[in-house]
C-alpha cells in the first residue's frame, strides 16, 4: 500500500485517495439528483467536500494561495458561494442567529485592541461558515419539511466511514491521545476532529426520519462503531444522551399509541441496563474524569504546581485549561474583558485549549464567554419550544454542550458543519411549533347551542 507518514500519524496515499474518492462521487451524485431543493443540495455539498478534503490532510494543510492553506480556501469558497446563491438575505435576520453576530463582533474588537486584525477576519469567516450552513438547512427544511434532503445527507459521512473501514483493513492505526493503544481514524489528521465529524454523522442519522428503518439503524450503528474506533473519549461521553433519547424515542414511537406505556417503561429499564454495562466496560476509561469531578478545585492550579501523577489526569486538560486560565488572569483590562485575540493562542501554547469556554475567554474575555453562552441557551431555549422531536434535540444540544467541556468544535470546520445543522434543524422546529394555530378555549354553552342553531339554519 502507498501511504505517507504524517506528524500525526499514517496518511494514505494517491494511490488509494484518489480511487476511493472517484468511487464516492458516485453516491454523491446520486443524493444530489435526488434532492430537490439547491439549499439541500448545498449542504450535502458542503458537508462531503469537508469529510473527504480530511483524507487529503497532508496535502490540504500545505499554504495553496494568498497565504491560505487548501482547508481554509475551501471553507471562504463555501461560504461565499452559499452567501451569494443560497442563504436569502432576510434569513439572515433570524434572532436565533444574533448571539452568533454578537460573537463575531467581540472577535472584531478584540483583533482590534490586540493589534492583530486578521486573526479578527479569520474568526469571522468561521463564523460565517457556520451561519451559512444553519441558515441553508432552515431554507432546505421550509421547501422540504418532511427532511428528505436529510437522508440523503447521509452520503455526506461516507468518506468517514469508509476511509476508516479501509484504516482497518489495510492496518493502518495510529496512536493514541493517551498513549495507551492504537485508534483507527482512515488516515485522517487527527482523532478529535475525525469523531467530531461522526459524531455529525450520528446526529444527522437521528433526523433522518425519510430513511428506511433497516438502513438508519444500520448508518446509526455503524457509526456508533465508528466513534468507538476512534477513541476520543469526549465524543464518545458526549454522544451519550443523544443516543439513549435515540433508543427511547425509537421504541416508544415504533408501537400503536395504547402499547406506548408499556413500551417507553421497557425501554427506560432496557436503557438503565445498556448504561450500566457501559459503566462497566469503560470504567477505566472514565476513571480519571471522575477523579477530575470529585475534586475538580484542586486541579485547576497554576501549571508550575502539576506534578506528575496530576499531568496524566484527563490526557492532561486540567494542566492545558489552569495554563491558559491563568494566562488570561495575569492580562490587563483590555484582555480580561476582550482576551489576547482570536486565535491568539498559536504560537504560545504547545497545544489548543481543548475547553470552548476556557479557549473562549483566553481569546475573547468575559465578553466572549457571555456571547457564547447566550448561543448555546438561546438555541437549547429553540430546542424546548420545538414542534417535534424535542426529546431528540434537547438531547443533542446538551451532547454538543458535553462535546465543548474535553474538546473545541467551533474551532474546527466539523463542529462548525455539526452545530450548523443542529441550529439550522432547531430553528425550524421552533418556528413550526410557533405557526402552530392554538387550540381556542371551549365556547360557554349558550353560545354553542346558537352556533348549531344557526348551521342548521
């Protein structure tokens, strides 16, 4: 096999990129005939364009023009042709989308006031990947509300899955974050961003309710599996919930209305069994996590008073989250209220925050922090006012919540393209429940009998 060793492991080479990859167009091609709605056909687009952009890492992070590597010059060309052709104008205006304007402006500022104005531009161009993506699966959801554009962006995930599937196969592991064992990620940069990426997938697969039962289940457990090869425990924790409000729903609902009692009570007891066991088998796994909650004061410290047995807690976060917790304290006025700067952090930390706020308020301040927690309750308050599935979305919304506390998918495309279509699908099923007419309140009866009165008339 022709593969290429890259900094953060074995890559493959053009010699199986390039087939494989001409063999994937062919089911893309075929999700795009069969969506009808170009917003749908956007998304798919842009979410296949990202997962197999990943397998071609060791050539997409090399600088291809204007100082640009090739990931970030396919993200600008996604999101300026979906600013231009796809998102409408008005959408844009939608108020669950204002906290993430407020974000960008507090990245504005801070790039600003720290000298460092590109950082600033880099930060809004993220963000507006992420706009873009919610807003176009909105525009595919009204013109589509039954969500079949969503099971075709299935094909979307492919890559992942059978990237990894040959990972396997032609033995092609690399080590792990811990050290502790090998994970098989298809050769793509790194596991973090690659089970983000799943865990994506996992989450589209949830709404996919067009799809055949056999085929969704299949997708579902496949990638379940999927994320369990990775081995990045973060998403493995965080997409818990989701896939226990999964199971519930997809019981309950798969029954006639008078069985469903019965069903979801077999279910909750099936579930508590499932997470039982899960307990079990990962309890060494966890084992750290839970020493880090039980007393999680005593090590967030200054980073000089880690010794070693405290720097092999949790792959060392609490060492990573006290050195830039404690960096940001010893900043000055402008930096405890805006931070160091949009993506300050490279080039003096040897690794990235792996926490959002902790990342957060490094680099935007308390200001920073304050916006991106009114995102994430804004969109979660969305979620509970959703016309169906809310179990399902509330969940999701607490796993990417959970997702954001060991890792960053905002500073990754993949979280981006997850939240994305997890706020585009909210922001829908809020706005149906609204449409919603109200049932009015029992007309008294007199007036009643002069109503039947007057049909009979």
């Amino acid at each position: 096999m022709n593969a290429t060793l890259s900094s953060y492991g074995p890559a493959f080479g053009l010699g199986v990129l390039v087939p494989v990859t001409l063999l994937l167009i062919v089911p893309l091609v075929m999700a795009i005939r069969n969506t009808a709605s170009v917003p749908g056909k956007f998304v798919i687009i842009a979410l296949w364009l990202r997962y197999i952009a990943g397998a071609y890492h060791i050539y997409m992070f090399k600088r291809l023009g204007a100082g640009l590597s090739g990931n970030a010059l396919l993200s600008i060309g996604v999101t300026a042709i979906g600013l231009a052709f796809i998102v409408r104008p008005a959408n844009l205006a939608i108020r669950q989308l204002l906290p993430i304007y407020l974000i960008i402006a507090v990245a504005m500022v801070s790039a600003v006031l720290n000298h460092d104005p590109a950082g600033g531009i880099n930060t809004a161009v993220k963000y507006a990947y992420l706009i873009v993506i919610a807003v176009a699966v909105f525009q595919a959801l009204r013109l589509d509300p039954e969500g079949r554009f969503i099971g075709w962006a299935l094909v979307a995930f492919l890559p992942l899955l059978v990237f990894q599937a040959l990972s396997v196969v032609l033995h092609l592991p690399k080590g792990s974050e811990t050290g502790d064992g090998l994970v098989w990620i298809g050769g793509y940069n790194h596991e973090g961003a690659f089970s983000v990426a799943l865990v994506a997938g996992f989450t589209v697969g949830c709404f996919a309710r067009s799809v055949r039962p056999a085929i969704r289940i299949a997708f579902l457990f496949v990638t379940l599996i999927g994320i369990q090869l990775a081995g990045y425990r973060t998403s493995i924790l965080a997409l818990a919930p989701l896939a226990a409000a999964t199971f519930f729903m997809g019981m309950t609902v798969s029954v006639r209305r008078e069985q469903r009692a019965f069903m979801a009570t077999s279910a909750l007891v099936g579930g508590t069994v499932v997470l039982s066991l899960a307990a079990i088998l990962y309890a060494d796994k966890f084992a750290d996590l839970v020493t880090f909650l039980s007393h999680p004061g005593q090590l967030i410290k200054p980073p000089r008073e880690f010794d070693y047995a405290d720097r092999q807690v949790m792959s060392a976060r609490p060492l990573i989250w006290s050195s830039y917790l404690y960096a940001w304290k010893e900043g000055g006025a402008v930096q405890t209220l805006v931070g160091f700067g949009p993506e300050s952090w490279e080039g003096l930390f040897k690794v990235y925050p792996h926490n959002t706020l902790v990342g957060t308020l490094y680099e935007l301040g308390l200001f920073g922090v304050a916006a991106m927690v009114l995102l994430w309750i804004v969109m979660a308050a969305a979620a509970f006012r959703a016309a169906g599935e809310r179990i399902k979305l509330v969940a999701a919304h607490f796993a990417f919540f959970l997702l954001n506390m060991a890792t960053m998918p905002f500073w990754q495309v993949e979280g981006l393209g997850l939240y994305g279509f997890l706020c585009g699908y909210t922001i829908f099923q809020a706005r149906a429940a609204a449409a919603r007419p109200r049932w009015r309140r029992p007309l008294p009866m007199a007036h009643r009998s002069e109503m039947g009165a007057s049909l009979v008339r």
